[in-house]
C-alpha cells in the first residue's frame, strides 16, 4: 500500500532545520510533500556523500525506488550503522519524492519490520537531539 | 698515599659512572633541544583536544547573523543571481559536485573540524571534503602576492586564549554566501576561544570594501564533542550535480 500525504504536523514540528544537506541544495526533492511505500531493500549502500538505499515496491506505484540518504558521518553518529538496513528488509519508509517525477527521493525515515523508527533526516527524536533535550539544551 | 689511593679510587669510579650514564653534555644537539623546548611549550597553550561541531540547534544562543551591508555593485550581482533562480538557475553550487566550498563556507559544514597543534603552525582539519587549513605562528608575513587558494594563506597569533588567524589570498570561485562573490581585497579574521568546557566560539569578520560598506562579523559556536574524525571521501559515491546554470541534477542509476 502507498500513501500519498501533504506534509503533516507530526513531521512539520519533528523535523529540524538542514545544514546537514551543505553538500547540496533541496532542489531536485519536493520537501512540501511526503510519501509514504512499503517495500523490500534491494541495497544499502554506507558511502559519502550520502547513503544510498534501493527500494522495491510493489501494488500500486511499483518499481524500484532510489533513495539518498544524510552520509554516514551523519547517521553514525545518530544511532545507525553500516548493517541498519539489509538485502530483504521489509520497511516502511518516508520520503520526500523527486519533483522531477522519476521513482526516487531523499528518505525522511524508515520503520523496520520490528516497528523499530529510524530517521535519517535530523528529528527531535533522534539520539543526538534527545541526549541534548536531556541535558536542558 | 692513602689519600692518592683514594681520589684515583674516586675518579675510576666517576669515570665508569660516566660510562654507564648520558652521553656528556658536549653531545646535546642544540637542534633537539631548541625542539624539545618547542614542543613542550605547546602544553601551556589553551587545551582545544577533541573535535568540535557547529550548533546547528542554536542551543547555546549565539546572537542571529546581522543583515550583510552591500555596495550597489554586489546587491546588483545579488539580485541577478536571485532573479535567475526563479528561473530555476543558481539552485545549486559546484559543491553537489563535490568542488569543496573554502573559506569561508568550509568553517560551517554539518561535520565537525579538529585542532593540530605544532610550535610554527596550527592545523585545522575539516571532516567536510576532508580538508585541512595550514595556520603559520612563527611571525611570517603573508606572501606579497600570494596564489590564491580556496583556503587562502593564514597567519596566527594567540592574544591571551583567543586565537586570531588573518587569511589572505582566495579563490576567485569562492563564496560568501549564496550570490555573493569576493574580490582580491578580501581579508577574513576569525577570534577563537574557548568559551566554555564544552564550547568554542569563533567570531569571524569578512572585509572586503568591493563588496561590503562595513566589515561583516557573524559569531558561532562549535561544541565539544568526545569523537573522532570520520572519512569523508565526496566522489565516493556522488549522485548529485549542478550544471554550470546552477540547475540541479541527480543519477538514480
């Protein structure tokens, strides 16, 4: 199942400013607007300047997808690691679509199989952000 | 004859401690020992070990960036460069090609940067496009005319705990914020300190009378962080562009 949605509250008031995309521009990603796919990872690759995750999806959008990610000198030190993500995970994950309309996109999070929700873009809720909420920053 | 028994006895035994001990003093090389006195004064300096991210968050309320004050010939440049943007033009530099930013964009990347300490210099590493700037602390002036690089040339000095690096000489392709240029006249002087244990901030100043009316000064803080330097290779998997428009691109293949 794939869900279209305008961007929500939730991740209006979630999402932080981003000076980790220094590398680029938000140009080529239409940021108003969040998708949502159910897929399997065909490929996670951990490299710079940004990770790089192939997607399947089937049913109603099917295809492959190609989704960049923040660098791994980003998420290493936001709680993932080069094995997050495996050939064959099932994973729910968000994404600010390509407005050029080809399958791809930049992914905003992923939901594992276990219900475990990784982010990729900065969020409140990722470890670095809770660990300076916790200390009153 | 006791007593010459005795101061013979004495000098054998001097003779085979010096022996057994240090080369005598006369060996010392000057060279090792000017180094020596070098080296250990760097632990006098202020202790700015670890490495160190921006604070993106804000959280340590560092005043906002000032409205940057323009001569008529730079807003002029500006505004083209914006009008071209609603042409979809100028959305993304030569940095989505992996072309690093230099001064002194290279100072507020989204990866920390760390200290070298050495008796003539001070290294600055930048995980960002893994890059390094060279600061001189032994007195040299900048080079009369120097090649302009897009780190520029810089000389140091520490008044107190504040270090203050003077850089000259920069690449015509650098910017100073999105649509704004340089000319050759360019002069960035950053402060730094440790403000805090957990905090360095540095204030930096763009001079530049082509295009700013007044020297522009902005202040940011960098906080501490129990880390280390990661890889940061950009052409390891780059999929990204820019064309020479500014238009935006991306491989999916």
């Amino acid at each position: 199942m794939n869900r279209i949605r305008r961007i929500g509250l939730a991740v209006a008031a979630g999402a932080l400013a981003l000076p980790a995309l220094a590398h680029h521009s938000t140009a080529m990603f239409d940021f108003t607007k969040t998708v949502e796919y159910d897929a399997t990872v065909k490929e996670f690759l951990w490299t710079n300047p940004h990770t790089w995750t192939t997607v399947t999806v089937t049913g109603k959008n099917a295809g492959e997808y190609g989704l960049e990610g923040m660098s791994p000198n980003y998420l290493a030190r936001n709680g993932w690691t080069k094995r997050t993500l495996k050939p064959g995970d099932k994973v729910t994950v968000q994404v600010h679509p390509l407005k050029d309309g080809r399958k791809g996109g930049f992914m905003v999070s992923a939901k594992l199989a276990d219900g475990t929700l990784l982010y990729n873009l900065p969020h409140r809720d990722t470890p670095a952000a809770a660990a300076a909420a916790a200390q009153g920053r | 004859m006791m007593k010459r028994m005795t101061v013979a006895v004495a000098l054998l035994a001097s003779l085979t401690a010096c022996q057994k001990s240090a080369p005598p003093a006369a060996a010392v090389d000057p060279a090792v020992e000017a180094r020596t006195t070098a080296w250990a004064a760097l632990a006098k300096l202020p202790d700015w070990g670890g490495v160190w991210e921006i604070d993106w968050r804000n959280s340590r309320g560092s005043p906002p960036r000032p409205q940057m004050k323009l001569t008529p010939e730079a807003q002029a440049r500006l505004d083209a460069f914006r009008a071209a943007q609603k042409k979809g033009e100028n959305l993304q530099g030569d940095v989505a090609n992996c072309v690093p930013p230099g001064m002194p964009g290279i100072m507020s990347q989204p990866y920390p940067i760390q200290f070298l300490y050495q008796p003539d210099r001070i290294v600055i590493l930048t995980e960002a496009y893994m890059m390094y700037r060279v600061v001189f602390m032994d007195g040299r002036p900048h080079p009369e005319d120097p090649d302009l690089t897009f780190h520029g040339h810089s000389t140091g000095k520490w008044e107190g705990d504040t270090l203050v690096i003077e850089s000259v000489g920069f690449a015509a392709q650098n910017r100073l914020a999105p649509g704004i240029g340089h000319s050759d006249k360019l002069k960035i002087t950053e402060r730094i300190r440790r403000v805090a244990p957990e905090w360095l901030e540095i204030q930096t100043t763009l001079d530049d009378p082509e295009i700013f009316t007044e020297p522009y000064t902005s202040t940011t803080s960098y906080r501490h962080l129990d880390d280390e330097l990661r890889e940061y290779v950009c052409l390891e998997n780059n999929r990204d562009g820019a064309d020479s428009n500014g238009r935006p691109s991306m491989r999916l293949e």
